[in-house]
C-alpha cells in the first residue's frame, strides 16, 4: 500500500542513501487553469482546467509512455483532472492510479487570487520564507523528497524497472527536477518557469540532497 507520509529529515538521509535501483520518471506540470489564464496566483486554492488547458492535458498524452506501473496526481483538481485526459487521449496504461498530497502546490497564504508579480525573497533564493498563512520551501522539498523517497523503495522491491508518473504543480516541480538534475543556486530553483502541461523525463540511479538544500545559510532544516 501506498503511503503519504512526510518523512523527518534524518529518515530522509537514510531513505536517500538507500536508493540504488533505477527507475523512470515522467514529471509533469497540469494544464492551464482559469488562475493561470488571469495570471492570479491560484497556490493551494482548487481552481479549474480552462478549455485550453483540457486541450494541452489530451495533446500531453501523445509524449507519454505507453505504460506505467504507478501514476500520481496531488489532491487538486487541476492535477487530477490534466493527468485522467492525458491518460485517456493518449491510451497509455497505468497499473495503479494514486492520489498524493506530497505533490499538491504550496500554499500561497494572503498572497492566494492576487495577481502575479515578483517576490524579492524568492528572487533571493530565501527557502525559509513563506508568505503570511503560507508555505515556505523548505516544507515542499521535505514532502516532495519523502514522494521521491518513496518511488525509491517501491523501485527495490520490483523485480523490473519501475516506471511512474507524476502530475503535479510549479511549486513542487521548483524542487524536483532541481533535485534530479542536482542544481545548487537556490535563487533559480526558486524562480523557475515550467510550462502547462510540459513533460520532464528521468532515469533516476540516486537519490541526495542536493546543493541548493544544503548551505545552511539557506534554511537547511534542523537536523538535515
């Protein structure tokens, strides 16, 4: 059974360390929604799919693989919604379909329906900083390395190569992909731009942590 547990930080260390099998994963970001086409910040509020965005989540499909042993959308609708049109269009098979609130956007607090506009702590690389009644990135690399963590284990205990799917947000995204590709300037993982409905795909053979997480002039937890 699947879980969707927040590990501790030092469980984290030693989850990471234990990764060793490889597997595959498509990282994917939902299609646009009403918030994205009025340029709001839409955070952890659930907002629809526009046209357009249905549209990008069918045509998403044809750049998947033909089959999945685990599939994941977060708790939003957005991210359900893209990864179900994406599945039926494109025919692709997923052996299990789960539902994982890891993967959910970060709560964006005051700032939730305003419109966009720079925030200079973010442009800072400040992983600690949250806006009032939001999340700060330090909280979203913990749930998403626990998700990452998790797909590890799942992958030792298969006796082929696991291949998984995860449709999820840009917030979480500003901190998986850096993971996976092992960025170190907080400042761009914290301002970068996925597109609607963009595909990102990665044989993964390690898991750690990665530069941007580990000056601890930058937030690193207590404990990492």
């Amino acid at each position: 059974m699947w879980s969707s547990r927040v590990h501790s930080w030092p469980e984290l260390e030693d989850e990471l360390a234990s990764c060793h099998r490889p597997f595959m994963l498509d990282l994917v970001r939902h299609g646009q929604t009403e918030a994205n086409a009025e340029r709001r910040f839409s955070g952890a509020s659930d907002v629809d799919l526009t046209e357009l965005g249905e549209r990008q989540a069918r045509e998403m499909g044809s750049r998947l693989t033909e089959r999945y042993d685990l599939a994941f959308h977060s708790s939003l609708t957005r991210s359900r919604r893209t990864l179900e049109l994406a599945l039926q269009s494109s025919g692709a098979r997923a052996e299990s379909v789960i539902e994982d609130p890891r993967l959910a956007e970060r709560s964006l607090g005051v700032l939730e329906g305003r419109p966009i506009m720079p925030i200079p702590q973010y442009e800072a690389g400040d992983l600690a900083y949250a806006p009032e009644g939001g999340e700060p990135y330090t909280s979203v690399a913990q749930r998403v390395l626990s998700f990452l963590a998790d797909l590890g284990r799942a992958a030792r205990e298969r006796p082929e190569p696991l291949r998984a799917l995860a449709c999820t947000h840009v917030g979480p995204m500003r901190v998986l992909i850096p993971v996976l590709r092992q960025a170190g300037d907080p400042a761009q993982v914290l301002t970068a731009r996925y597109a609607n409905a963009e595909v990102f795909s990665f044989e993964v053979s390690e898991l750690v942590i990665p530069p941007f997480l580990a000056d601890p002039l930058l937030g690193r937890p207590r404990g990492l």
